[in-house]
C-alpha cells in the first residue's frame, strides 16, 4: 500500500479564505505596527537588583513576558468598541491550545455587502534582536493538531505572529537600582498554510513530532494560492519522509479518521503482522480488528 492508493478526506475551504486570511493579517499587523509607532512597545520590569537584570539569560524570560504584551496590546485595542481595526473579541488560548490568543474580527463582504466575523488563532513567537541565531526553527504546533485542525475546519486561520524585541537596563532614580526594558521593535505575521514548503521544517521528536519554521524573520509565501488540501498534503510527506516513517503516519491518519473506509485496512492490518505492535493493538481494538 502506498499514500497515493489511500481515498482521503479531502478538506475543501470556503472561496474567501484568502481573503479572510489576509484580513486577519492585515488587521494583527496595523495593531501592533500603530503600538510600536505610539510608544506602547516597552514592558518594564522593577527590581531591587542594583546591578539589573541577568543579560546573558534575558532570553530565557523575555518570551513569555513579549506573548503576555501581545495579548494585553490586544485587549487595550477592544476596550475601544469602536476601534478602527473592527477587532470584536479577544480570547487567551489556553494552555495547550495551538493559539495564544484568539481574536474576531468584523467585516463585510464585498459580493455580498453583508457582515461577517473572522476568527484568527495567533501563534506568538519572540525573538531577539541582541542574540544570534534567535528566530532559528522555532516549535509552531504538533502535526498531528495542525492536521486535525485542517479537516475539523478548512477554513481555520492559523497565524504566526513574530515579534522581535531587544532588551536593555535603565536607571530607576526612584529607587537607585536598574529597571529591565524589554522592547519590541520589529514584527512579521504569517499564515502557516501559506508559507513556503522550503521554510517549513519538521521535527519528529515530542509525541507526534513538531512543526517548525527554519528562520522566523525570512520566510518567504507562496506566490500561487495554496488550498488546505495541497497543505495537509505537504504535511503528511514531511511527516513519512522522517524517521517516523509511512506506517506510523497510517497508524495516526486511521487513529484520527483522516481517511475514508477505514474498514478496508483490515487486511492490511493483518498481512504487515500489526497485531504485534502494542501501538496499534488499541487502535485494532476500537476498530473491532482483535
């Protein structure tokens, strides 16, 4: 058996997606673009630390505190109901989620003429200017939550969000120690499905493996629109063209229904002698094969 001999479930987006996805990333970027330019960028942390914070280990803590100002920055933007970035609502993801923030968005249809709400899940990655190689195959998601993603919801809007920050000591004359700046002062945002198949790296270790992207700040977007299908597609070669191989991609494609007639691996299941492996014995089971 091979991939190509395999009847999928073929996930089929609506016609506005792209446009919906370019509405999303246009609207995240205008957020944070009109933030930076407003001198809403700098997260300042006090200490009693004379001698400020530890440089060499900033990056350790400055992740998390960049994702948290993303979100806030949100938030302030719809405490304004009527905010010019149409932004309706704004949801933390919670822990686990691929999203670290949820956020709607209202808009009308051109062919229609009728308003409708875009939901884009934004994934936070901080990176920093100060150090070297920072922004190098950063985590994205797991395959097997991207795939499912994918044919739970064609027209799910999965966007990396990358913001770049520097970090600095200034003097508190308040109370004669340093205060840690942390700054962001420069940002991309990027559809996943959209991004080219060259700057998108797969990873097989943690569980079902990890999606990454090779250097966050030079990624390059396909030129010719590429539909869910085409994606989940790219996805599945890079996840059989790893260590993890063709029959554990099988094992994870039936496990979570991916494919139609699953019955029909039956006999698969039995010439391969899988009934062996303790990975797939559950799965036979919940499949009435044992």
């Amino acid at each position: 058996m091979t991939y190509e001999e395999i009847s999928f479930k073929i996930p089929i987006e609506s016609s506005d997606y792209l446009n919906c996805s370019d509405f999303v990333i246009n609207s995240v970027e205008e957020i944070i673009k009109d933030s930076i330019k407003n001198g809403m960028n700098k997260i300042i942390i006090n200490t009693n630390l004379k001698k400020g914070l530890p440089m060499e280990n900033i990056n350790k803590i400055a992740g998390p505190f960049v994702e948290a100002w993303a979100q806030e920055i949100f938030n302030f933007v719809l405490e304004d109901e009527n905010n010019k970035y149409n932004l309706v609502s704004v949801e933390d993801g919670e822990r686990l989620n691929m999203a670290d923030v949820i956020l709607q968005f209202k808009r009308v249809k051109k062919s229609t003429f009728q308003p409708s709400v875009i939901t884009g899940n934004i994934d936070v990655k901080a990176t920093s200017e100060d150090i070297e190689g920072s922004g190098k195959s950063p985590n994205i998601t797991s395959f097997k939550r991207i795939r499912n993603a994918y044919i739970e919801d064609p027209d799910y809007i999965f966007i990396i969000l990358s913001l770049k920050h520097k970090v600095y000591s200034e003097r508190n004359y308040k109370t004669n120690t340093l205060d840690g700046v942390m700054e962001v002062v420069n940002f991309h945002a990027y559809d996943l499905k959209l991004i080219s198949e060259k700057d998108i790296s797969y990873n097989p270790a943690l569980g079902t493996g990890q999606l990454q992207v090779r250097d966050i700040h030079y990624v390059d977007i396909v030129k010719k629109y590429r539909n869910c299908w085409e994606f989940c597609q790219i996805l599945d070669k890079k996840f059989i063209s790893s260590k993890k191989g063709f029959l554990e991609w099988l094992r994870l494609a039936i496990e979570n229904e991916w494919i139609k007639n699953i019955d029909n691996f039956y006999t698969f299941f039995i010439e391969e002698n899988l009934e062996s492996k303790p990975e797939w014995k559950s799965l036979a089971k919940r499949n009435g094969w044992l």
